[in-house]
C-alpha cells in the first residue's frame, strides 16, 4: 500500500502541476457530459491522460477507471480510480479550489489514496489501516463531532442533473436552519478530505461518482469519519460523512431534512 501511495503521491504532484500551468495559459469547455452545466475541458483530459501514461507504465498490469473515460482491466487486482480534476467547475472560472484525486482499489475498496489542492499545494493521503495524513502530518478528527446540530458546520454539493439538483434544493434549504451553516465550495473530495481535517463538521451529498469519492473517503476514514450511503431521494446513492462521535445525528437530520427516500437506508458504505 505504501508503494502505491508513493506512486500516487507522484503522478498526483505532477498531474497538479500541468493543471496549475494550463490554468494560467487560459481554459474552454470542451464538451458537456450530464447536463449542459457538466463541463468537461481539454486540462480534464490531458491530466487524465499524464495520470493514465504514468500509472500504467509504473503498472502494466493494473485497472484505470477515469472521469473522462480512460479505462483498463486489471490483471494485478488494483485499480486506479481518478478524477483529473475535482472541481471543475471552480477551475473553469478561476476559483482556486480544485483538485486532483488518485486512490488504488482493491476489491473495490480504496487502499490507498491522495488528493492535491491544486493551487494551495495541499496533498491530503491515507492508506487503508495507515491512518490520513496532510502534507505528511496525521489528520484526525476532532472529538467534538457530537456538538449540538445547530453548531454543525456542513459541506454540501448539488448535482448537475437538474431533476436532482431541485429535490436537493429543498433538503438543503431544510437543513440550513438547523445547523451553524451551509459550505457549497464545489470539490467533493476536498469536502470530504475538509471533514478528515475538522475544516467542517459534516459533509452530505446525493450523486456521487466513484472517482469523486474513492481517495477523499479514504482520507476521511482513516482519519476517524464514518462513511455511509443510504437511498437519496433523488434515486441514487447520497453520501454522509461526518466523525462516528455525531453521526447518527447527522444522518437523522439529513433524512428529516429530506435527503433520503423516506423508506430510510438501504445499504451501508466503507
Ligand atoms: C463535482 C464536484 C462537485 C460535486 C459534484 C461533482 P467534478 O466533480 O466534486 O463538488 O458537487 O457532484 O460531480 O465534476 O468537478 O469532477
């Protein structure tokens, strides 16, 4: 696991370093994916590229599952699930908080895992059972996570689907009167990376792809959050993240605030 952090750690600091560059030369949408709000550009796709070149010669042998489409079967076991750049949105107008995300999945669960703020410099990594780290300090929750609800700060995220979008619209006009506030800062995995960091105290989101999730959930977890989905009431998977000490809570807000399909849970996460 450590040698694949190590290799991930790399490929992330160079990938970082080709989106800070373009950023600078000046950025176009290339295309829509979901909705016409879902951009993709040509950084998304020339980081996704320099990750997969890197990580395939480092490892012939391993699975390549990207945002913008680049994919391999492993033979090795090990997948490689990755997001070019989470954030896009924010790194289309020049707002600096963006990132990129490279966990390695074994079985489907992340072993390893790192996620580089591209403009602060900031890598947030963990490995399975290793615990999570911030530039190479180790994260931990802070052990107020049960504070009462309405001191909660809560980082939250919309989908671009706009069916979606309206019903999370709702919920999170509910929960914003039950808690301290609500953080939308546009980069899941740096949401959830900013929970393993006690920069918020919880994080919900309904929509999620597995390249947004995969290295930020690690981070996470290992750094003391639980993780769980249950049946969003859009019809797909919402996340929770929040620190064990105050998630049932958490996760009781949510669903009162209407996040989940009524009928409650379906399945658990990490
Ligand atoms: C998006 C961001 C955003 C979240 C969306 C994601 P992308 O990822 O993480 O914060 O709300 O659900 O799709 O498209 O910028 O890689």
């Amino acid at each position: 696991m450590d040698d694949l952090l190590a290799l991930a750690v790399d490929v992330a600091t160079e990938a970082a370093e080709l989106v800070r560059r373009r950023r600078r030369e000046g950025v176009e949408v290339a295309a829509t994916k979901s909705s016409p709000v879902d951009v993709v550009t040509e950084v998304d796709r020339a980081s996704e590229r320099l990750i997969f070149e890197r990580l395939m010669a480092a490892r012939p042998g391993d699975g390549f599952l990207g945002e913008e489409g680049a994919s391999a079967e492993s033979t090795s076991g090990v997948v490689w699930v990755v997001d070019p750049i989470d954030g896009t949105v924010n790194f289309l107008y020049g707002l600096p908080h963006y990132a990129v995300s490279i966990a390695a999945a074994v079985d489907g669960e992340p072993v390893a895992g790192v996620v580089v703020n591209v403009q602060t410099g900031e890598c947030f990594t963990a490995t399975r059972g290793g615990g999570a780290f911030l530039d190479g300090v180790p994260l931990r929750v802070g052990d107020d996570g049960d504070r009462p609800l309405g001191q909660r700060l809560v980082a939250t995220g919309f989908n671009y689907v706009s069916r979606i979008k309206v019903l999370q619209t709702t919920a999170v006009s509910a929960l914003l009167h039950e808690v301290r506030d609500i953080r939308r800062m546009g980069a899941a995995a740096l949401d959830l990376c900013s929970v393993a960091a006690g920069r918020v105290d919880a994080y919900v989101e309904e929509g999620l792809n597995a390249w947004d999730v995969a290295a930020g959930g690690l981070v996470a977890t290992e750094a003391g959050a639980r993780l769980e989905t249950r049946a969003g009431v859009g019809g797909t998977d919402c996340w929770l993240c929040a620190p064990e000490a105050g998630f049932e809570a958490f996760a009781d807000l949510v669903g009162r605030a209407g996040f989940l399909r009524p009928e409650g849970p379906t399945s658990g996460g990490e």
